[in-house]
C-alpha cells in the first residue's frame, strides 16, 4: 500500500503549508518548481521509455498554460478562463483514463502519433471555444481563489478516480497510483482557479508525483522479480548484508520444473512459479522470500535458528504440495505427429479427438527445502547460504518435497576437519 498511501500524503503536505500560512512561498519560486519538476519528469519518462508518464506531464503543462493563459489570473464567468477550466474539467481527467488503460509502447509511431494527435486536436478545440471573441465579454469577475467546480467536471474527477484506483488495485504500479493521485493534484489546481499561485502548487505537486512514479519503478524493476513479484536476487544479497547472527536461511526448489516447462510450456511454468511464489510471500515465522532466479528461491528469517523455522517450513511444504490449478487444453507438444498433419488426411478425426481431449485439469507442484542458520559473528552469510544449498541436495537426493536442515551435514564436516587436524 505505500505507492498508493505516500502520494496522498505529499498532497496534504502541500495543503497544509499553502492554507494555514506556515510558508509562503513566491508565485516566481512555485512557477520554478513547476516548471523543474515537469522538466525532470520528461527526461525520466524518455529515458525510461514511459510514453504514458511523459503524455500526462505534457497534458499537466498544457491544462496549466492554457488556464493561465485565458485566465489572466482570475475566473470570470462566462469569459474565457472560465470556459477554458470547464474544458480541462473534462478533458484533462478523460486523457488520464486513456493513458492508464493503454499499454506501454515506449516512443514509437504506433504509440505517438495517435497520442500527440489527440492532445493536438484537443488543443486547438480548447483554444477556439475560449477565445473572447467567441464568448463575448464577462459580467462578474472573481480573482483566483477556491471556486465551485462545475458539475460534470465533478463527475468527470470522481468516474476517473474509480478507474484509476481499480487499475492500481489491479495491476499495484507505481505508474497507476502516480496518474491517480496527479489526478487529484490537478482537482485541487481547478478547485482553486487553475491559474495563480496555489493552482500552480497543486500541478507542480501533481508533476512531482508523476516523476516519482519513475524513480519507484526504476527501483521495483531492480529490487523486484515482475513474474512473481516477490524481491529478487539483488534484494536478496543486500539483505545478506544486513544480517546479523542469530539467522537462518531457507533455499528453495520446484521440484521436476524443467519436466513441467517442457510438458506444458513456458506459460504453464510461468503459472507454476506465481503460485508457488505466492505461497512463499505468505511463510510464517517472520521469513522474508526472494526468487533467486530460475525455479530457485531463498527465504530468510532475522533472529531465527534452525530450529526455530523447520515448523514453519514444513508448514509451508505442506501448503505448497496442497496448492493446484487447473490446466486447460492439451500441450501442442504432446500431440502425436502423423501422416494426417502432413497432408491433410484425417484432419475430421483429429479435430473430433481434440474435442473429447479433457477440457481441464488439475496441476500441483512440490517443493524441496534446505536450511541452515548462524549462530556466530564468525559465521559468514555466504557459508550460510551453501549450507542451506548443500542440505537442498540432500533433500532432492532423498526423495524430494521434503525439508532438510544443514545441521547434520555440517556436524560431519566439522567433525572430518577436526580428525585431520
């Protein structure tokens, strides 16, 4: 929950220092921070090929300077800054919908074009439906501050907010939860004439907010595996780093994955992986997992011994090996190759026996564990981990979906070692 809960709460920094006078900073030096955080979030978004973080930045600097610009710096009802806010109310929250439902294409044709053409075009409506000329000019004139938004871009905010929110729920990106709270930034910028001092605060924090998303994704896509989620081997090494004995380290392997990958395919394998991944997120005892790569895992546990964790892996075996999911369809690859695929004779009977093939099936996978703990400084984490590496061979040697711990292995060695000295 922290990419969805630390936006919101930059936001209401923000609030707290503009409306309770704490600080006062200058129109010159929120317009500086403005235009800095816009600009760093281009650069990130190009260098990390995020067409549509760097489209929301741009449709943020073209809603504030379209507002500024027919705005004058008050809302005049009935003028032109009035009807360009009621623009950007629609428009501004229906792009952000867009952006979040399309796929991430990085900076080619195919994905720029339509995109640049659309905000081109919205552009010039704005510009049109704005101008003096065509409103005529305005009765009453109220300097920027806090306004009623109108109703529809009310609605507009709160569907897009939905939206938003679910594709975050759904997908738990940082990107999601950046478009969704700059959306809210960019509410409070209209709420308070979208044009002016606060209202230019409001987009700089939503262009903040925005660039950050990049920085958490360029660090979940380091420290994290996209597969399964879970944190991958660079997290798991600087977590050795941190360690401090007493601890204990549980190595993990799928057993007979190539067997699966080769069965079933990769996407099955794909499967397999999450679901053992997501019962290892959930291992008790205050272990932490991490997918070291390939069907091989790592678990560590502060503070634990040997003993203190074997209950909690076994517990942990024992879910793994109860866990299924159902496999539809037949693996091409399991299909026999006769003369009729060659040259089309008995194409009828092999289609009738794909449609009696078994529509689902059940597939369960089990797991083999190895741990080891320290119990002195002396101890290193690498030795740690080759125990626990040395007691997971043993537990495939001895049959598999089984837990062994290093104890005994390293009594042995200890043992020879002393005998030769």
């Amino acid at each position: 929950m922290k990419p969805l809960l630390t936006p919101a709460i930059w936001i209401l920094a923000v609030a707290i220092l503009l409306h309770t006078g704490l600080v006062a900073p200058s129109a010159a030096l929120i317009t500086f921070a403005l235009y800095a955080a816009l600009i760093a979030g281009l650069l990130m978004a190009w260098r990390f090929h995020s067409s549509r973080v760097f489209f929301a930045l741009l449709i943020l600097f073209l809603a504030e300077r379209a507002l500024s610009y027919f705005s004058g710096g008050h809302v005049a009802a009935g003028g032109p800054g009035s009807t360009a806010l009621a623009a950007v109310g629609l428009l501004l929250p229906l792009d952000f919908v867009l952006l979040s439902l399309a796929r991430e294409k990085g900076f080619t044709v195919s994905s720029v074009g339509p995109a640049s053409l659309l905000l081109f075009v919205q552009s010039v409506i704005v510009a049109v439906i704005s101008r003096p000329e065509a409103l005529g000019a305005a009765r009453h004139v109220h300097h920027a501050g806090a306004q009623p938004l109108p109703f529809a871009t009310v609605i507009a905010f709160a569907a897009a907010g939905v939206v938003l929110l679910i594709r975050f729920f759904l997908l738990r990106k940082p990107v999601e939860s950046g478009l969704l709270w700059a959306l809210g930034a960019s509410a409070l910028a209209l709420r308070f004439g979208g044009a002016g001092r606060i209202a230019a605060a409001y987009f700089a924090t939503a262009a903040f907010i925005l660039a950050v998303s990049m920085v958490e994704t360029s660090y979940l896509l380091a420290y994290h595996d996209e597969l399964t989620t879970l944190p991958s081997r660079r997290a798991f090494h600087e977590a050795l780093l941190r360690l401090a004995a007493p601890y204990a380290i549980a190595m993990v392997d799928i057993d007979h994955f190539k067997r699966c990958n080769d069965i079933y395919g990769h996407d099955t394998g794909d499967e397999v992986l999450r679901l053992v991944a997501t019962r290892l997120a959930r291992v008790t005892g205050g272990g932490q997992a991490y997918r070291c790569g390939g069907e091989e895992f790592a678990i560590v546990f502060p503070g634990k011994t040997t003993k203190d964790v074997v209950e909690h892996l076994e517990e942990l075996r024992a879910r793994i090996e109860a866990s299924s999911f159902r496999l539809r369809g037949q693996d091409r690859r399991q299909e026999a190759r006769g003369p009729d695929r060659r040259n089309g004779r008995g194409q009828g009977h092999a289609i009738r026996r794909l449609a009696s093939a078994p529509a689902a099936r059940e597939l369960s996978v089990t797991a083999s564990m190895g741990v080891a703990s320290a119990t002195a400084q002396s101890e290193s984490a690498e030795d740690v981990v080759k125990a626990a590496d040395k007691a997971l061979y043993r537990a495939k040697e001895g049959g598999r979906n089984r837990v062994e711990t290093a104890t005994a292995g390293r009594r042995r060695a200890r043992s020879k070692a002393a005998a030769t000295a």
